[in-house]
C-alpha cells in the first residue's frame, strides 16, 4: 500500500507508518502537482496547509483513506470524498489538551494584558499602572461549543472558580451538568459571561456567526477567546466594538486565511494574537499523528477506523464490541448479493442477541457495503454504501431481536428479488467471521478469500462423489466440504471449498448430475 504524506507529521507516527506501508514525503505541493501524483497512492496524510479538493479526489482513483491529522476538516471536501467511496478520518481527541490548555492561557493573557505589558518592558517602558487585569475567579465563562475541546476548557476553568455557563444544541443537560455548565440560549450567554470561548467547526451556519448585532448583545466589557476557526468571527465588527468598548479585549489563535501575517486585529493592542498555536504542543503532534497512522493501517487492513467522519460513528467503547460483526455483516451483505437472482426489490436485516442492544448503524453499512458491491458499476464500501442504496431506492427494514439460540449474536440478511428470496446468517465464533445458515440449511463455513460452490441437491448416496470426480478430472481441488439437510433423503445443499474456480463448462457437467437441482459458485 502505498500513503502520500503531503504534511509534516510527528517522528513516531512516521516510524509505524514506514515499518508497514510504502511511504512518499512530498510537503508544499501544488494543487495541480498534488492532483497530477495522487493517483498513485492508497492513503494521503494531510495537515492544515493541503487542500484535498474535489478535483484532487476525483484524481484519487486508488485512494482508500484520506486522514487529517488534526480535528478541522477545512481542507477536505467530504462530501466530494463520501460519493466516490473514500474514507476521511481525522484525530479529534490528540489535541484535545493542548487547544484546551492553550484557551485557558490565552484567556488569562487577556485578561491580565501579559504580551502587551512584555512588548512594552522589553521597549524599555515601565507601564505598571497600565495594565491593570481582572481575575478569573467569580467571572462568568461563555462556552460556545461543548464538542471534546470546549468540555476540557470546562474541566479547566473550574479550577479557577468560574461560573459557567455553554450553548451547545446537541448536548444535554445531564452531559452539561456533569461538567459544571449550565446550558442556555445564546443571546441569554452573551447576556452573562465575562469571558466567551468559541469551540465550533466553520460551517455556513456558523460563519460570521458573531458579528455586530451579536456585540450589541453582549456584556460590557466582556472578552473573547477564538481558538477554535478562523471566520467564526467577523473582524472587523470585533475591532469596532473594542475601539467603543463594549468588549475589553480579545484572544485569537486562528484566521480566515491562513498563513498570514496582516490583519485588522494585529492594529490593536487589546488583542492578542497567535499564529494558530492550539495543537502547537510535542505532546499534541505525537498524538494526533499516532491517531491518523492507526487508522490508515486499519483501513489498509479492512479494519473500520476510530474516528472517520463519513461513515456511522460509533464510540471507542461500543466499537470494541461491534468490530468482529462488522467482517460478518460485510461478509453475509457480499454472499446474499451473489446468490441472489434477478433484479433486487428489498433487503430485510435482523440483529439478534447480545449486538441487538446496540446502535447497528455501521453494521447496516457493513451489509450494504458487501450487497451493493455485487450490483454496482461504482466503487461501492462502507462510506458511500447508505447513499448509493438511497440514489437506488433500495428498501431496507431492520429488526431487532435480544434472544437467539445457539449463538452469542446473530446478523441475518434477507434479499428480496424478483428471482426469490435469499438469507444468509452469520456470526463471529473462536474470533472469526463464520457463515452459519443460508436460506433454511444451518451450515458452518468460514469465509477464506477463496471460493465456494453451492450444489442444491436431493440427498442420495453417490452424489457427493460424483461431484467429486467430475472436479478432479478438472484438476480442482476440494479444501473442504460440508453438507447440509432438512431430513433424510430429502432437500440438501452441499458446499465445497474450492482452491481454483470451476468454470462454466465445470458447474454445466455438475447440473447434469441426477438429483442436482443448482449450482451456484460464489467467492468470499
């Protein structure tokens, strides 16, 4: 496999990903150079300063995985990614710390004038009486955004006795609460806070979300803090409400262009500002790296990520129950897809057992990735597989069921097709992917990568053998066999483990067999 670094990455993240993948390091590439070499490569590594455009994707024909060693995904176009099949991850938790921490120092920055009381000693001015701050302590603090970042800046501004209070609409009041925040509207926050702390990603709901009108709301003399992303806030309304002000003061890590070193902010000396140092830590580069290089040699595995964007997301927790089943749900989608016959109506899926308590969202995406794949002109996985089956019209009922017998957990997949009905069930036993019904014969076969032919039979004594001899005469070897049956002598199907294909001249002489009703070969 090989993975386009186009960053800088963290040393350690380097070491893992040269020990097992083939690794190119080209950093400042062009748009036009990015898009003329991404065709090479399975993976691209990406920081801030690459953008992964819809062109450069569309360039991307083998790529499986693109990975954003950061949180922000500004300079990947998901969308573009998600319709052809390509998986974006990115590391929302390994710099969760530092952009907490570095919030909190630029907030005290703020509100104790440290860089503009430093420029002025080292100019040789003595301002004592200048730069008189307020305390954290009894202040109100504004958190906007209660995502992993914005809760560490909770977690830390108690520390200081601060009252807190967060707009956040897709958080609960319990969640607020554990954390010491009270949720309210935001026009009630810009009422109450001394300090507000953004924590959003930049989406056109939240561009210029703060901007004149919002000023006029707010506290006299409140500060502000922008750690988060550039163009939260218009500039130049912040400007104006600090020369009248309304504000005090302001904090800014992060900018509409970036790099840059102009702006209207740098004209003001009650705002501080950095050039974009949230993740800036050796802790944080190493972590976020290690994160995304994980991922990619998941994904280069057939492993689902932790973090991918595009794609269900399902908690570090619930994922370590769920993986095993993800093989199995891609694997019975991929069987049910090849044995199924005409044209494709509905799919029925149930969970039964112990993964029935959970949410089956990825494992819904797993069955259609592995149906679709059967079916589709389009590069069709576990990204894109939900919205290529809606584009189809695809109908899909799921059922859930807490009690199974025999086994721990049970998927079962139920094709509907205008040439019948196909079910398969499958399961994880001694921790792998294995095959366990197919239509109403129980069975016990674990997908090898090779293949299988199914022989639907009457159950009679010779036909296994006969089978048996028209393959070796073929020189196909047989790894294993299995048969299945209602009752004696009646309805059956046997399965044999295939090292080669059988050709269609093979499986005609097999239908020839007295008592073989079909023959279908499938590979897994």
């Amino acid at each position: 496999m090989k993975v386009l670094v186009a960053d800088p990455l963290a040393p350690e993240g380097m070491e893992s990903l040269k020990a097992k993948t083939d690794v190119d390091v080209k950093l400042g590439l062009k748009p036009d150079e990015l898009k003329a070499i991404i065709g090479n490569y399975d993976a691209i590594i990406v920081r801030s300063e690459t953008q992964v455009t819809a062109d450069v994707i569309k360039a991307g024909t083998r790529l499986q995985i693109i990975a954003r060693a950061g949180v922000g995904l500004d300079n990947v176009d998901v969308n573009a990614a998600t319709q052809q099949g390509i998986m974006v991850v990115n590391a929302p938790t390994g710099n969760t710390v530092a952009a907490a921490e570095h919030t909190i120092a630029l907030m005290m920055a703020v509100a104790r004038n440290i860089p503009q009381a430093c420029a002025q000693l080292k100019a040789g001015k003595w301002n004592h009486k200048e730069y008189v701050g307020v305390e954290l302590r009894n202040k109100t603090l504004g958190i906007i955004g209660l995502g992993n970042v914005g809760s560490g800046v909770a977690a830390r501004a108690k520390g200081f006795e601060m009252r807190l209070v967060g707009y956040d609409p897709f958080a609960s009041e319990e969640y607020a609460a554990s954390l010491g925040v009270t949720l309210m509207p935001l026009e009630q926050l810009y009422k109450e806070s001394d300090f507000i702390t953004l924590h959003l990603p930049l989406t056109p709901q939240t561009k210029g979300m703060i901007g004149a009108k919002d000023f006029a709301r707010m506290k006299k003399g409140v500060r502000i803090v922008n750690c988060a992303r550039g163009g939260l806030i218009e500039d130049e309304a912040l400007v104006k409400a600090i020369e009248e002000g309304k504000v005090a003061g302001a904090a800014i890590d992060v900018f509409p262009v970036e790099p840059t070193t102009e702006s209207i902010l740098f004209k003001n000396d009650k705002i501080v500002v950095t050039p974009h140092l949230g993740a800036s830590t050796k802790e944080a580069q190493t972590n976020v790296c290690i994160d995304v290089v994980d991922q990619i040699i998941d994904v280069l595995n057939g492993k689902p990520p932790k973090y991918a964007v595009n794609v269900p997301h399902i908690s570090p927790e619930i994922l370590d129950v769920l993986r095993p089943y993800m093989e199995v749900a891609t694997m019975a989608g991929k069987l049910a897809g090849q044995l199924m016959s005409g044209q494709l109506k509905s799919l029925k899926i149930r969970y039964s057992g112990e993964i029935a308590q959970y949410d089956t969202q990825a494992l819904k995406a797993g069955i259609l990735s592995g149906l679709l794949d059967t079916v589709s002109e389009e590069r069709v996985n576990l990204v894109n597989a939900t919205v290529i089956a809606q584009q189809r019209g695809l109908k899909i009922s799921e059922q859930k069921e807490t009690e199974v017998s025999n086994y721990a957990s049970l998927i079962s997949v139920e094709v509907v097709a205008s040439g019948g009905i196909v079910d398969v069930a499958g399961t994880v036993l001694r921790d792998e992917t294995h095959i366990v019904r197919i239509n109403q014969f129980w069975l016990d076969i674990a997908p090898t990568g090779g293949y299988f032919m199914l022989c639907y039979h009457t159950d009679k004594p010779g036909l296994i053998g006969a089978v048996g001899t028209i393959t070796g005469k073929s020189n196909i070897n047989i790894s294993a066999m299995q048969v299945a049956r209602i009752t004696p002598r009646g309805e059956a199907l046997m399965i044999l483990t295939l090292d080669e294909a059988a050709s269609d001249d093979i499986i005609k002489k097999i239908l020839e067999v007295k008592d073989i009703t079909s023959v279908k070969l499938v590979k897994l």
